[in-house]
C-alpha cells in the first residue's frame, strides 16, 4: 500500500508542477503586454529641425519623382516637381494613417488605403482624408559649384 501511495505523490507532484507552470506562464502572457505598453520603448526623437534627404541628381527621385525620408520618428515625403523645385510634406495620410506616393504621371500625391489625393500643395482633394497634409521646408544648399546641390528638408 505503501508503494502505491508513492506512485501518487509523484503524479501529483507532477500536476502540481505542470499547472502551476501554465499558470505562471498564463500571468506572464497576461501581464508582459500590460507593462510594454505602460512604458513604451525610448526612441529618439529628432536632435535637429533640418535633415539632409541626398542631392538633387539622386537617381530615386529622378526615376519615381518621389522619395520617402526619415525627419526623426516622422516619415516625409520629398516630391521633384520640376527641375529644382522640390517639395516636402508629411507622408502619412491624415485619414488612418497609411503612407502616400507621389503619382509622377497624374501630378499627384495618392494614399493606396482608401484613395485619398492630395494636390502638389499638399492639400485633400479627393477621398476620406479631412486635413492637408504638413509641409516641410525645402531648400538647396551648393556644395561646389557646378556639382549638384544638397537637398535640405527643414520644419516649415
């Protein structure tokens, strides 16, 4: 009889063990997103009010007419609309969201989620969105003379 009771504290130690484990992973499964989200991870915001978004021959904006720069946590987007005429604004629709592009053919800045269109001012023309979208200061800054100048996107 003896033995018999042996063989069951060990399947009960056993038990115990295997729930008290789900449990504890449970109550960490639970809390673990709770905490995440009460203290966010740091990210840097940006040190300075300019960004260098690469010189005016870049072959990304000669080949789209458009590129998507960094400006700190914020993502922008620098449009050629003509030689030397450049232009920046937030690109994140101000629908839900969504990153725009620049449509070289129709002239205009498109978000793919919900077909908002933005005129080349920035400005909601078509679709849900409800506000303009940021500008962003542009200037061109010379290098050397005769090579390309630096494109410069600052906060307007």
């Amino acid at each position: 009889m003896s033995e018999a009771r042996t063989g069951g504290s060990g399947r009960r130690a056993f038990l115990n063990w295997f729930f008290g484990t789900a449990l504890g992973g449970l109550l960490v499964m639970i809390a673990y997103p709770i905490v995440r989200f009460i203290s966010p991870p740091r990210i840097p915001e940006a040190t300075t009010n300019q960004v260098e978004a690469g010189r005016e021959d870049d072959p990304e904006l000669r080949e789209k007419g458009f590129k998507i720069i960094q400006f700190g946590l914020e993502p922008v987007i620098l449009i050629e609309v003509a030689a030397r005429d450049f232009r920046a604004f937030s690109a994140t629709c101000t629908h839900l969201d969504c990153i725009v592009e620049f449509q070289k053919q129709k002239k205009r800045i498109y978000c793919n989620c919900h077909a908002g269109v933005y005129d080349l001012s920035g400005r909601n023309v078509a679709g849900p969105p409800p506000r303009p979208l940021t500008p962003y200061r542009v200037d061109l800054v010379e290098n050397t003379p005769g090579q390309p100048a630096t494109i410069v996107v600052s906060k307007a």
